[in-house]
C-alpha cells in the first residue's frame, strides 16, 4: 500500500503486492539513469525565500533522486496553502511541470473506498463485524480461504490473510497487459488461486486484494457502480474538482498532468508509462488526483465532514505492523488509514500510493497541518528515494 509518512527516520514502503500496495516494486539498490540533471523550480504559489525546507527538498528530489519531477501542496499551522513544483513534466520536451498537476494516486484509492463502507455502516446497511459471507455468498473459497470467516473489518484493516493479487500480475502489468482490461472478479480468482496467508484476525499483512472485495461489496449493498458511489458520495461531496475515477477502457489522464516512468530494471533508464488501462487496480488503486485535492480530501476525511463520530473512530482505531513487514518505526494500520509518528510530535494519518509511474505521499494532522508530495517514478531511480519523500513530508508537516 503505500502508506503513511514517517518519523524521524525514513519509512521504507512496502513494495508492490508485497509490501507496499497499489505499490509496485520493491526499491532498488542502484540509481536509474535519468539522463543527467534535471532543473528544479518552484510552484507560483510558493515561499522562495531562504528557510524554505519544503522547496530544498523538492530540488533534491529531483537533483539527487533523480525523479524527472515532483509535486507538493501544503497547508501550515498558519491555515496557508503553498504549492511546489520542480524538475520536467516530460523528459524529451523538457515542459513545465504543471502545478498541483493530475498524478495517478494508487493506493490512496483505498481510503476512498473504506470511506464508502463506513458511511454505508453508518447507515445501518453494513456491520463492520459481519462476514464477507453475508454481502458477497459464495465468492471468497480457496486454500485456507473462506468467506464464512472473514470479517468486513479484516478486509479493512488488511488481518483478513487473503493473498495480495498484485504480487502475481505485476511485471505483466507493466508490460504486456499494461493496455489489458481487467475485471474485479478476476483480479479476485488471481488471489484465490494461492494458499492464505494466515487465517482471519491472526496477524497484519497488506493486500490489495482486501479493497477489491470491499468494492464489490459496496457495489453489492448499494447495487450502484463503485464508480458512481465514490464520485456522489466523496468527490462531490467535498468539491473535489480535479479528482476522478477512471472509465472503463479510459488509459491517459485528463486534465495537466507530469507524465509519469518506470525502469523496467534496476540500473535502466526511465521509460514513459503514463498512459496504461489503470483496472488492475479499481477499488484498490485506480483513481486520478492532484496534491491538493488530496490534502482536502484526508482533512476532510479526519476533520469529521464525510463519516459520523463513530465510524471515524472505527476507522482510526489501529493495529501493529510486524516489525519485519517493512514500514517504519511505530506505523499501525486502520481501516483505510495508516497512522505515523511525526519527528516533531503527534501523528500524520493518510495512507500513501503507489502505481506505474507516480508515487504519491499524503498525511495531515488532527490540527489542520496538511501535506502532499508527488513523484514521477516509481520505482523510484535511487535507493533512497522514496525515504527522502516520506522525510520531506515529515518536515512539511513539522516546519514552523
């Protein structure tokens, strides 16, 4: 999943299906070739002055990561929103990166969707306690796997043990089926073919296959599209005007957007993956947004306007990561949420996304503190380059 940002010391996301979700590949060990150095620039809206660590930080991205651009959008202590730009929106043209630009935002999908559930819990159509069994008979057998077992909430909190689909399909995805079509049912029948990872409730592993189920049940409850229901009951809601979910067969991003790139191994140069059919991911990981539109929707998520006071309470009450699970120190998962210690004190909620070609980190504070940073590769082309990320959205969030 992608997740969360991260504490004093960098957080190193959870990989593809395996660790990090909608996430793709673990990160490597050598830098990618970027074809040379790449200028930095800042956002119109942004601070220039001397003591902005924010837009160091964005330079570094680019001049030391190598990432051919990144975007962030910030909301201080003082209710100030700031956006930040630097490096290319395109390597070969070399355009300006558009700023607060479309990206694809992975596994922020994720916080959607377990928003759309516990509103329909808030409404008495869902128990969080009830089995898969009850809303969806029949569709979860396997190995070890069974329905009758497993909880709305594990599918949530990702304790339910069903494999992660995407550890199966991904190299394909960023090849040959990068333009292939396909539906929640069989990225399902993907997961069921393996042995679960454990049963219901015994531990925490991070799976995408959780939030297909979790689509296809509210779909089920509402007997509506997962598509129509996020944009009515999210997007709409709170105005978020440049935020989408993809149509079906729909490949390339609509409004201003970096494009985005991939090695397809360590040590390659960048390739351009930016347009690609994005239904690998649906419920898990399929919608479009920009770095403010993010910032808005987690504080509105946190702030109380989308869920009532008991739903939001269920979706941050949180469980222990394993330590050997590849996240940072003192990370836990709730529904749809992860929770980070900051350096400076206090959390950072959010969740974190990634997909071919963009990796996105966004978190806000119980105090109104927003951040949100984006990058145009993933993997990204260094080996520290997604911990320098989580470390400039820990000093977002943590400068005076």
């Amino acid at each position: 999943m992608s997740d969360r940002s991260q504490s004093s010391q960098p957080v190193r996301r959870p990989s593809s299906g395996r660790r990090r979700g909608i996430a793709l590949v673990a990160v490597v060990a050598a830098a990618l070739a970027v074809g040379g150095t790449l200028p930095a620039s800042a956002g119109p809206q942004q601070s220039h002055g001397p003591r902005d660590v924010v837009r160091t930080g964005m330079e570094r991205l680019v001049s030391d990561d190598g990432f051919p651009a990144a975007l962030a959008a910030t909301v201080g202590r003082d209710g100030r929103s700031r956006d930040y730009t630097a490096g290319v929106a395109d390597l070969s043209t070399k355009a300006k990166v558009p700023v607060d630009g479309q990206v694809r935002a992975g596994s922020n999908t994720k916080s959607f969707t377990a928003t759309v559930v516990l509103q329909l819990v808030g409404e008495g159509k869902v128990k969080l306690g009830a089995r898969v069994e009850k809303y969806l008979p029949g569709l979860l057998r396997g190995d070890g796997i069974d329905g009758r077992d497993i909880t709305v909430r594990q599918l949530l909190q990702h304790t339910s043990g069903l494999p992660n689909y995407t550890d199966f399909i991904l190299e394909d995805v960023f090849d040959k089926d990068r333009h292939t079509y396909r539906q929640p049912r069989e990225l399902i029948d993907i997961a069921l073919e393996h042995k679960a990872n454990f049963a219901p409730g015994a531990s925490v592993a991070y799976s995408n296959t959780n939030y297909i189920v979790a689509g296809l049940l509210i779909e089920k409850v509402t007997g509506r599209p997962l598509a129509e229901q996020t944009t009515e009951r999210i997007i709409d809601r709170i105005g978020l005007r440049h935020t989408y979910f993809p149509g079906v067969g729909e490949e390339g991003i609509r409004e201003a957007h970096p494009r985005g790139y991939h090695a397809p191994k360590p040590g390659a140069p960048l390739d351009e993956i930016t347009e690609l059919d994005p239904s690998w991911g649906w419920a898990a990981g399929q919608l479009i947004s920009t770095p403010s539109d993010l910032n808005r929707f987690f504080s509105a998520l946190i702030g109380g306007e989308l869920l009532k006071p008991a739903q939001l309470a269920q979706m941050r009450s949180t469980v222990k990561v394993p330590a050997d699970a590849g996240y940072g120190p003192g990370v836990r998962f709730g529904l749809g949420l992860t929770s980070t210690p900051l350096s400076c004190g206090g959390l950072v909620w959010g969740h974190g996304g990634d997909t071919p070609g963009y990796h996105t980190s966004p978190g806000v504070t119980d105090d109104g503190r927003a951040a949100t940073i984006a990058v145009t590769a993933d993997l990204p082309p260094t080996a520290k380059g997604f911990a320098n990320v989580d470390k400039l959205l820990d000093t977002a969030l943590c400068r005076k």
